[in-house]
C-alpha cells in the first residue's frame, strides 16, 4: 500500500493508469475511494494519483491536525514527492477548494484546476445538515441512519428511482473497511467550518473548469457560480441530471468534460 510519511500523517494514496498526471482530491465524508466509479473512465488517458485527506481513509492518525490548509500541503507534498513537476489538479466539493488552494500555492506546477460541485461559499442549510448528519450518527443504531438520511443530499432523482440504488450503496458504505468514524468525521467537520481560502478568484492564474451538478442541493450552481466569475482563464458547465456526487451520479458526462478540458490545456 502505497504511503508517504509527512511530519505529522502518514498520508495514503492510490495511483492509477497512464499519462500525464492528474491529483484528484475527494470531497467531506470521502477518500480515495469516492472516485472508484470514475477512475476506470480515465486511467486510459491519465496517471490518477487520489491522496486521503487527513481524516479520513488509510491516511493516518485519524486525530492529527484537520486544517484544510493542512491536506492542500499533504497533497502538493505527495506530487513532489513522486516528481511531477507539472500536474493537473481537480476536486470534488472540498476537494474543490483545496485544488484552488494548490493552483494558488504552486502556480508553476499546476497546468489546470478541475472543481466539481463545489463552491468558494458559506451555505448555512449545509452545514446545518452536516450538523444533523452527525446527531443522527451519533445515536444508537445510527450508522445506517445517517446514510439514508445523507443520500437525498448527495445524488440526483434519477437514482432514487430505483429503491435497490439506496440498498447497494448502503450494504457498500457498511461493508467499507475503511469508512471515517464519527468522530474523525468532526473532526474534519471542524476543519472545514475554520477554513479561509487563502485563494482568490482572480489569483488562480492556471486554466479552470469548474462543472456544476444541475441538481446539487449541498451546493446549489446559482449560489456558487458568481464565487468563481473572478477567474481569469474560466471554463464552466453545468450536467443538469446530476447531485452533489456529480462523479458518481453522472461519471461519462463528467469523464468526457474532464478530458476535454485536459486535452486543451496539456502538459
């Protein structure tokens, strides 16, 4: 298993495929393992490099310091460290935002900056089901409670359609070895409410596509678009059938933007 010790992780990352390199950086609640539906679409044309962030996954320990800041550093750190001295970035929701924190910090590495569903806002009504999301966990017999309860939240109608959707993801999430516990989960929870991006819009000099999930009601497009106008080399668009999981709700319409995308600003 692949991992870099750092001063205070030891961070765990996969890699994937062939190509010019592409870090994808995984949203809350998430690790590696959130673009497992997505990888096999571009590891043909891609070397996929996917880090867990502090907090989550195999990165340990659990309880190390969570500041957003932190994992954008663990993430460039893990480039360095496996020679990319150029790279494409792209993340989804938090993952986002700590890709623009490192087009920001490394503006001579990074070729292009990839956000999916994501946002350089405050949305009270997320944070308050963050809140709700980890009450719920937190009560006896919660675990499979709170996953029920975050799904509406996180994909798009079509997948509600067929009840046995609810019923596989629920037996994968249960059965994942290495799931982030509830309190690695507030942990990270408190990070993101501490979190400034030290970024902005109009310093994130490195072509950007950021891709809206049509249906995202954790980060809804018409709250977040204006958050990125300041980009001076913006590319946007929206997959009108997708939620918040925009890569797992719609991963061909996101592996065919994504490389685009790429393909026009190669390394």
């Amino acid at each position: 298993m692949p991992d870099l010790p750092l001063d205070d992780v030891t961070l765990h990352y996969e890699i994937d495929g062939n190509g010019p390199p592409l870090l994808l950086l995984a949203g809350m609640l998430s690790d590696s393992a959130a673009w497992g539906a997505f990888v096999p679409l571009i590891k043909d044309h891609f070397t996929v490099i996917r880090p867990d962030n502090r907090t989550t996954g195999r990165t340990t320990p659990w309880d190390a310091p969570a500041d957003c800041n932190l994992m954008a550093k663990d993430a460039l750190a893990l480039m360095n460290h496996l020679g990319f001295d150029r790279f494409h970035v792209g993340g989804h929701s938090l993952g986002g935002l700590l890709s623009l924190e490192i087009a920001h910090m490394a503006p001579d590495q990074v070729a292009s900056c990839a956000v999916l569903a994501s946002g350089r806002i405050r949305v009270p009504r997320t944070a308050a089901v963050f809140d709700a999301l980890l009450a719920v966990r937190r009560a006896p017999e919660g675990e499979e409670t709170w996953l029920r309860a975050l799904y509406p939240w996180l994909f798009g109608h079509a997948f509600f359609e067929d009840p046995a959707n609810i019923e596989t993801a629920l037996a994968a999430s249960l059965a994942y070895p290495h799931a982030q516990t509830a309190q690695a989960m507030a942990h990270q929870m408190a990070a993101f409410a501490n979190f400034r991006p030290k970024a902005k819009p109009e310093q994130i000099t490195c072509p950007t596509l950021v891709l809206y999930a049509g249906q995202d009601l954790m980060v809804p497009p018409a709250a977040a678009q204006p958050s990125f106008a300041g980009i001076p080399n913006l590319t946007e668009a929206t997959i009108d059938s997708a939620g918040h999981s925009i890569h797992w709700d719609a991963p061909q319409d996101v592996a065919a933007h994504l490389t685009k995308f790429l393909a026009a600003h190669p390394i």
